[in-house]
C-alpha cells in the first residue's frame, strides 16, 4: 500500500480536494435552494441534472481525451468547474442551476476519466487491486470531509460556493505538476442490454435499482433534509454518515461476498436497507435514529455496486467481461437520472417522508427480485466466483475497465489452473470458471 501510495500520493491528494469540493456544492445547493423558495420539483430536476450530465461525460470524455490529450481536456474542464461553482449564486433560477449541475457533472466525469486513467498507468498490475482500494477510500473520506466544511459559512451567502470553486482549482495544482500524459486509450464496445440481460437478469435489475437509490440518496439527502427543518450542522452530519456507513462497511460485505451466494448477500443487504429506511420513515423527528439509518443505508448501498459487478461477472465468459461495464454503467446512468425526478415527485405528494419511502421500496424490490431469482436457477459455487474488488458507484468507464481487467485475469488464471489439473489426472472435464453458466 506504502508502494502505492508513494507512486500516487499528488493524483490522490489532487482527487481528495475535487472530491470535497464537489461535496460541498451537493450540499450546499439542496440547503440554498430551499433558501431561495425552490419547490421539490425544481430541485429533483436539478439534482437529476448532475447524473445526466455524468452520464454524459463517461461515454465522450475518451473521445475528447484521445483528440486533444489528457492534459488539454483536464485543464479546460477544471476550470469550466471553478468557473460554474461561482455563478450559482449570481444566478438565483432553478433552470440556470439545472443547467450548472449537467455542466459539472460532464466535466467532473472527464475529469475522473482523466484521471483514473493516469492511475491505471501509473501502478504495476500487482497493485492495481491496493489502487483501486486507496482511489475508494479517498473519495469516501473526501465526501465525508466535506460535510464538515459546511459548518461554518453561511448558506445563503457566497462562502460555501466560493470555497468548492477555490478547492477545485487547486486539486489540478498536485496533479498536472506530478503527472506525465499517458497514451491515448480505448475502451471496450459495450455488450447490448439484450446480451446483458441473457447473462444476469438480476444484475441488470439490480444495477437499474441501485442507480435510482443511490443518485436520491446522495442527491436529494440534503433536499430531504432541509425540508424536514433539519439545521446546517444536522444536515451535515446526516449526510456524512451516508458516507461513513459506505467507508465502513464496504470490506465486511466485500469479505462475506467472496464466502457465501451473492444473491442471498444482496437480498440480505437490500433488506436491512428496505427495513432501515421504513424506519427512519417512521421516526423521522428522532435525528439520532436518522443517523442510525443513514449509516445503515449508505452503507449497504455503497458496495452495492462492486457486489453486483462482480456478481455479472461470475456470469460472463472473460472475453465478455470488458464489454459489459459499458452496459452495467448506462443502466447505473439511467436509473441514477430517474432517481432524484421519482423521489421528488414522491416528496412533492408525501412531503419529506417520501425521501425514505421511495429509498425503501427500491431496496425491497432488489430484495424481493433477488429472491425471486433464487427460486429459477443454481447458485455459482463459491470456488468459482470472481473475487470482489471495490469500485465506487461514482466510477467511470476507464476505472469500471480497470476492474474489469483484473477479474479478467483471474478467470483466466482460473481455466488455466483447471486446464492442467484435468491433464495432471487425465481427465477431459472442462472448467466452468469463466464459461457463461445458467442464467442467474
């Protein structure tokens, strides 16, 4: 971990700023918002606008990364990001911050893409699993630490907007100082949905599910929030703890993945999520049950994500591996842009309650889906899993490929193993490990 860290200390420490600058802005304007008068709708379409933009950003940063390099592309979008941070509030309307949010949120996403892909360049493949490990845990503790910024200033003036801005501009300062361009890259052509779902149905469920949940969770919390006459500290403290429950329980759910069917692991995980957020529905007046809840809630979401990648791939022959991020990500994409418009369109008709409704009746879904799909096929032997490696929800194309590679290499290491173990015995049963197996 010191090898890595030491390789890469200027990329994560520039990614640590980004990402606690962003964390201030998500904050900031759900709170301002509420400030200004904004109705719910307003917000859920603003909050929905950073997803969409996102989204956006994943499929044609390469593009513009492979035309006019790494550096040129970093630059330009960072400082359109400082430029935009400060407009905000110069631009009191729900529709110019509408259209703020989809601007950072491409750029942040060419940004991420820039700059996972001078991580993935930047580490031996021995490391790339401690990489990806660090990359995770510095966005978690950026997120976290951001909320504690938002003690201080003043949310109806121009501190907390002028302090993201300043933030981002200085994450660049580490990073274009320390980092060489690296070679253009390519990404792989996506799988059709269609492949996808003959592959994993609950995968593609799942992953459809859990973009909703989590774009309303860490876009609409600080919405919910203001709305429920929460102060600036109790918001604050509400939202880190989405982001400390992910930092927590990220590596015990990770560790029982690889010991046990992952589907009972999702259903289990969807559930306690389903029940924490009913609960929180219920006790919404009580803010240390709402912070018990958001702990338990983010912290099942989170490793959601890895949890149901892997899981596809336990499905997909290596040669389809890389393919199938594109796909699992657009599917993360659409469902994390429906999420803030169906939450608060919820909110608008239940009030703030409908924050953990909508959150609740997701997670029951995964659960209850995931169940259901249990009864239609066998379980993957746990020996022929693919291994659990984290990857944040927030990842882009060239990190989820990242991943992709090493489960890639280890189903291959896999079928060579079991290849000479059936010459050692003389036998002529073929491994399944890496093979398409029956639809899960």
């Amino acid at each position: 971990m010191f090898q890595v860290l030491s390789a890469t200390w200027a990329l994560m420490f520039g990614i640590l700023l980004l990402i606690v600058g962003n964390g201030v802005q998500g904050t900031v304007l759900g709170i301002r918002g509420d400030i200004e008068g904004f109705s719910t709708f307003q917000m859920s379409i603003i909050m929905s606008a950073y997803f969409l933009g996102f989204l956006g950003g994943s499929r044609l940063a390469p593009e513009l990364i492979r035309r006019v390099g790494h550096i040129r592309v970093f630059a330009a979008l960072g400082s359109l990001i400082s430029a935009i941070l400060v407009l905000y509030p110069l631009l009191i309307n729900p529709w110019a911050w509408a259209i703020g949010r989809v601007l950072i949120g491409f750029c942040l996403s060419g940004v991420y893409v820039t700059a996972e892909s001078w991580l993935n360049n930047s580490v031996t493949n021995e490391q790339r699993g401690q990489a990806l490990s660090l990359y995770g845990l510095v966005q978690m503790a950026g997120m976290v630490a951001s909320q504690g910024i938002m003690l201080t200033p003043d949310p109806s003036g121009f501190v907390l907007f002028i302090i993201p801005s300043v933030l981002v501009s200085v994450s660049f300062a580490p990073i274009l100082l320390a980092i060489q361009p690296t070679p253009a890259f390519a990404t792989s052509k996506p799988m059709s949905l269609r492949q996808l779902w003959d592959s994993s149905p609950l995968g593609v469920v799942g992953i459809l599910l859990l973009g909703g949940a989590l774009s309303t969770l860490f876009g609409m919390s600080s919405v919910y929030g203001s709305q429920a006459g929460m102060t600036v500290p109790q918001i604050s403290a509400f939202i880190a703890a989405i982001y400390l429950g992910g930092l927590i329980l990220q590596y015990p759910i990770g560790w029982l993945s690889d010991r046990m069917d992952r589907r009972w692991l999702i259903l289990v995980v969807s559930a306690i999520g389903g029940g924490a957020s009913f609960l929180a529905m219920a006790l919404g007046g009580q803010f240390a049950a709402l912070l018990v809840a958001a702990v338990v809630i983010g912290g099942g979401s989170n490793p959601l994500y890895a949890l149901l990648l892997a899981y596809v791939n336990d499905h997909l022959a290596p040669e389809d591996m890389a393919g199938a991020s594109g796909g699992l990500m657009f599917l993360y994409g659409v469902g994390a842009v429906a999420g803030p418009l169906a939450s608060g369109a919820i909110m608008g008709l239940a009030g703030p309650p409908g924050f953990f409704l909508f959150l609740g009746v997701l997670c029951c879904a995964m659960a209850g889906y995931a169940g259901w799909r249990m009864t239609r096929s066998d379980a993957v032997p746990v020996d022929e899993t693919i291994s659990y490696t984290h990857v944040s929800p927030t990842a882009t194309p060239v990190a989820v490929e990242f991943v992709q590679e090493m489960f890639i290499e280890e189903a291959q290491e896999a079928e060579a193993e079991a290849e000479a173990e059936a010459e050692k015995y003389g036998t002529v049963q073929g491994s399944e490990t890496g093979a398409p197996r029956q639809m899960p």
